[in-house]
C-alpha cells in the first residue's frame, strides 16, 4: 500500500486538519523577520563592510584615472606616495568586501540553521494525523523541505542582504550625482526606473509560480526515492526494478519539465529588462539632444553617462535580489508551512505532573474516528483495568486495537469519551509524563543505527546510558545470548533500521527496550509475532516476571500469551467483549479462529 503513495506529484493537505491560521499575503518575509533580526549584529557589520567596500572604490576609481594621466609626467618620487595610497585603498576595498560577504553568508547561514531546528521542532510535536492517513505528508517531503529547501532559503537570504544595502548605498550616491548634473535630464532618465520594477514585479511573480511546482517536483522525487529504498528487499524479490525505473522517469520528467521552465524564465527575465534600459537610453538621448542646444558642457554630459552606467547595475541587482526572494517564496512557505496548524493533542495549561504512577487504566465510553468521514474504530468503548493487572486485547486485524493504544499514549485524542489513568484524564496530565510511565511495544520496530546498548537505553541517550542496566534487560528479554554473539557484543552497530538482525532479534530488542524504561504501563501490541515458539516461550516468561509489578496490556495471536493475562477482551467492529477463560479453553478451533487466535 505503502509504494501506491508515491505516485502522486500533488500532495493535499494534511488531514484530518484544524483550521489553518491566516497568514498575511507578506508571509514569506515576514516569517523570516525574528530570524534576520537574531542576526542583526552579523548583518549590521556586513552592511558596515559594504559601506567602507563602496567608499573606498568610490575613492580609488578618481585617483586610478588621475594616476594612470600623472605617470606620463613621470616625477617617481611623487608618484610612490600616491601610489602607496592606491595600494591602501585596494586592499581596504579587498578586505572589507570579503569582510562583507563573510559576515553576510554568517548571518544567512546562522538564520537558517535556526528556522531549520525550528522546523524540525515544529515537525516532532505535530498530530500523528499529519505523517499518517491518506493526507499525510510523506517523510522524503519533509527532508527535502528541511534540507534542500531550507538551503535555497539560505541563498534567498544572503542575496537579499547582499544586494539591499550596498546597492542602495550606490544607487543613490549616483542619483545624487545625476540630479546635481542636470535634473532635467535625471527626470526623463527615471522613467526607466518604474517600467523596470513593473516588469520585474510581473515576471517575479511568474518565477514564483514556477518555482513553485518546481520545488513540489522535486520534493515528489525525493519522497518516492524514500520509499523505495528502503524496501529495495520488496522490489529485486518482485522483479519490480522495471516497474520502479518507469516510475522513476515518470515523477524525474515532470521534475526535469518544471525546472527547464523555471531556467528558461531566469534567462528570459534579465534579457527583457536589458532591452527596457536600451529604450531607456534612446529617450535620454532624445532629452540630451535637446538639452545640448542650451548650456551643456562635454564634461558634464560624460559624467552624466558614467552615472548612469553605474547606476543600471544595483538596479539590476535589486532587481535580481528581488527575483532570488520570488524563487525562494515557495521554499520559505512550504518550510514554514510545517509549523503552521496547530497540534491538537495539546497539554492544557494545568497540567498534573506524575512523578509515580500507580497504572489503574479506564476507559469511559471512547468513541473515535480518524477523521470526519470516516467511519467510527472505536464505538462507546468502557474498559477498567486495575493497577497491576494485565489484560489481553484479541480480535480481528482491523478491529482497532492499535488505534485503542494511540489514544492511550496520546497519539490521538479521543472523538468523544475520556481515557483516564490513576483517575486523572490523560489530557490534563503532562505529555511528558504520561508517556513517561507508558511504554510501547508494537509490532513495527523501531530500531535506529547505531549500537545495541544505544537503542536498548534510548531513553537515557542523552543523559547517559547505564550500561549494567541495559544487560540486566537484555537478558530478562532473552536477547543476552544472541547479542554476545555480535562481533562487539552491547556495542555493535546494527546498522539502518537494525538491519543486521532477524525479525525475532529486532522484537527482543525492543521488549529489553521496554524493560530497560521500565514503565507502570506496559503496552504489548503484537510485539512477539515475529518469535519462533522457542523463543516466544522465554520471552513469555520474562514478560511474566515483568507482568508481576506492573499493569500490562498485551494484544496477541497466541492462545499461551493471551492465557497469561487476569482477563481476556475481544475487540471486534469498535466494540468490547470480555472472553471467559472457559469458553477459551473449551472453545471450537473455528471460534476461536474468528476471534483472531491461532494456537
Ligand atoms: P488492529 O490493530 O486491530 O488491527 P487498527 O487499530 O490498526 O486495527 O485499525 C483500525 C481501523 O482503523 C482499520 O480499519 C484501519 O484501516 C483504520 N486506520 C488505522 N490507522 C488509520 C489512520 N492513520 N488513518 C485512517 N484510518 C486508519
Ligand atoms: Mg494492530
């Protein structure tokens, strides 16, 4: 089901979905305010930098021209003053333009880190309902979002800084220059200046439209390449590397269509702005012709024309800076768009923090449904369990067991109805705390690359991990014995996603995992599936040394695991049951079949 997703380029929005907050039509720069303001002391100085840069060509270009004229006349002894001057000049303009562009690329670079973390951030306390369901968004989305985009994000921000300042700084000290030269003359030469923005305003924001598909192409490629990979065992066992070149293809030719459009707009828009600036000219030569009738001098008329050679480039390269923020609109939106909506599953202000929990666990008639139009999982569900107690959950897959542990660990709230544990209602309990006491064992592992010990202590990875603690729990999880016989024993890497070891490995590790968390809630959701009976059999009875202490809730296939627990319920169509032990162990094959046993 999984690789069917990839197909689509278009991604609809998260679902089910609170209402978005409105954001103003000036989101992308505005978004990226507080970022640049946190590095204003880089930027200040970069500015600073530029300043000096532009002062010093401004005093280098007259004393080049004037140099260059001495040296005919050729008095050396004069001329090494000077040309000692013109030494300092060149390097002061050397080192504060590379002083300007260190310090503005510090400030980018800086910026995005930090809209960066914050995006990942954002991310992790996002409802389960945005990564999951048929809306979700995919992971490869996200990273490329987080990655890639984010360095476009970098480039916007630098050329921004870059152009702004020191462009202006140009801009008008060369307007000046012209307007003391001749304002009638300056007057007929501005009508350049608005035809430009208005063409470069139009064709920016075509650039933004393009740039935005572009990005979504290639975000469409990533999270394909995301999935497939990581089932590269699933393709070559299917004979489905064809199939997934075609795919391939399919979603890299729209991203190749999207991005040559977006390259041919970027070569067109300095050509069409190159040929107002030649029109421009011939008006100025019009207004000069009939200006040289009057009182112009030839000196005057050469540094009119110098000014307003010099003064084309920083309008272009506002012009240009301005094209850079319309192509980095879309990656800004779509990084920012991941903090958009807000959670959900929120702690209210109040809430209780548990040091110690006891594990008593109620549910009072939980009724959910994913989203609005789906149908009801779970339909008034009442279900008490005493601290201590260890209760089994059986049924058919599909009846909503899984989803009955998503609300418990609030992954989800529930649609209506209200989940308590220690008679506190888990939305007034702290997250941290609550999830702090209930621990997950599911059927999907997850295991990261890195050693055994590190994914055994996962809870203490910041914090340290106690290494005597992490073999007392691979041996209560009978994993002790395969682990020592890794090349390193507890330091082993085991590789992406646990990828050294077998399915049976991968489910010991996780329930040392659990033991080693050592929570007062122990959720077992099919976590010894994959076990082979010998292994199932001592797994069964560490988990019953672990059952004595704590409130255990197992969902299993197994008549031998599910006889382990005080009470037996079925979950059948979102609906409770309690199984009694006789009716189990006298039952028909066939009834106990349906209720999804196998023995
Ligand atoms: P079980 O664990 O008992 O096999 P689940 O709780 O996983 O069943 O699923 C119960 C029902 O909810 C199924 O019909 C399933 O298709 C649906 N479901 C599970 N997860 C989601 C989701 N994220 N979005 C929408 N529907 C879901
Ligand atoms: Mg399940």
């Amino acid at each position: 089901g999984t690789l069917a997703a990839a197909d689509s380029v278009d991604r609809r929005p998260p679902s089910p979905k609170p209402p978005p907050l409105r954001l103003p039509k000036s989101l992308p720069l505005r978004s990226l305010k507080p970022y640049l303001l946190s590095q204003s002391g880089p930027v200040l100085l970069g500015w600073l930098c530029g300043a000096v840069s532009a002062f010093s060509l401004s005093k280098l270009v007259p004393r080049i021209g004037k140099f260059s004229s001495d040296f005919a006349g050729a008095d050396v002894f004069r001329l090494r003053g000077e040309g000692f001057a013109l030494g300092v000049l060149l390097l002061a303009r050397a080192v504060s333009s590379y002083l300007q562009h260190a310090f503005l690329w510090d400030a980018a670079l800086k910026a995005v880190y930090r809209v960066r973390v914050d995006a990942f951030e954002r991310v992790l306390e996002r409802d389960l309902g945005f990564f999951e369901g048929g809306g979700g968004v995919s992971a490869g989305d996200i990273a490329y979002r987080i990655t890639a985009e984010a360095s476009d994000v970098a480039d916007t921000i630098y050329a921004l800084l870059n152009t702004i300042v020191p462009s202006t700084l140009q801009l008008s000290a060369m307007a000046m220059q012209m307007l003391t030269i001749s304002p009638a003359l300056s007057l007929i030469s501005a009508v350049i200046i608005p035809c430009v923005a208005l063409v470069i305003a139009f064709l920016g924001e075509r650039l933004r439209k393009i740039s935005k598909k572009a990005n979504l192409s290639i975000a469409a490629l990533s999270a394909y390449l995301n999935e497939v990979l990581p089932a590269i065992v699933f393709v070559k066992a299917n004979n489905a590397e064809a199939c997934e070149i075609a795919r391939f293809k399919r979603l890299a030719r729209v991203d190749l269509s999207e991005r040559l459009k977006k390259r041919k707009m970027k070569a067109l828009i300095p050509q069409i702005i190159q040929s107002i600036y030649m029109g421009a000219l011939f008006l100025f030569c019009a207004g000069s012709l009939l200006l040289s009738k009057g009182s112009f001098e030839g000196c005057s008329m050469v540094s009119f024309v110098t000014s307003l050679v010099l003064i084309i480039e920083p309008i272009q390269d506002v012009g240009k800076a301005y094209n850079e923020l319309k192509q980095g609109e879309p990656a800004i939106e779509r990084l920012f768009e991941l903090g958009r909506f807000k959670a959900k599953v929120m702690e209210k202000p109040d809430e209780i923090h548990l040091d110690n929990m006891a594990g008593e666990l109620k549910f009072c008639h939980v009724s959910f449904r994913y989203s609005d139009k789906m149908a009801l999982v779970l339909d008034r569900l009442d279900l008490h369990i005493k601290a201590g107690e260890t209760v089994a959950l059986v049924g058919p897959s599909g009846g909503g067991k899984t989803t009955l542990v998503k609300l418990l660990l609030r992954l989800y709230d529930p649609s209506s109805g209200c989940i308590c544990v220690d008679n506190y209602n888990i939305q007034n309990i702290q997250l941290k705390s609550l999830r702090r006491h209930v621990c997950l064992v599911s059927q999907d592992i997850t295991l990261f690359s890195g050693t055994v010990a590190e994914n055994i202590g996962y809870r203490d990875l910041m914090n340290g991990i106690d290494m005597d603690r992490v073999e007392l729990a691979g041996q209560l999880a009978n994993a002790d014995e395969f682990i020592k016989k890794l090349p390193e024993g507890y330091n082993t890497n085991i590789g992406p996603r646990g990828s050294v070891l077998s399915g049976g490995q991968k489910q010991r590790l996780a329930i040392a995992r659990a033991v080693y968390q050592d929570p007062s809630i122990l959720i077992l959701d099919e976590a010894t599936s994959a076990l082979d009976s010998r292994s199932e059999l001592l797994v069964r009875q560490a988990l019953q040394r672990l059952m004595e202490t704590r409130t255990v809730l197992v969902i299993a296939h197994r008549l031998e695991t599910v006889l382990m627990a005080n009470r037996i319920f079925t979950l059948n169509d979102g609906r409770l049951q309690e199984l009694t032990r006789s009716s189990l162990l006298g039952g028909h094959l066939n009834s106990l079949e349906s209720e999804g046993l196998v023995i």
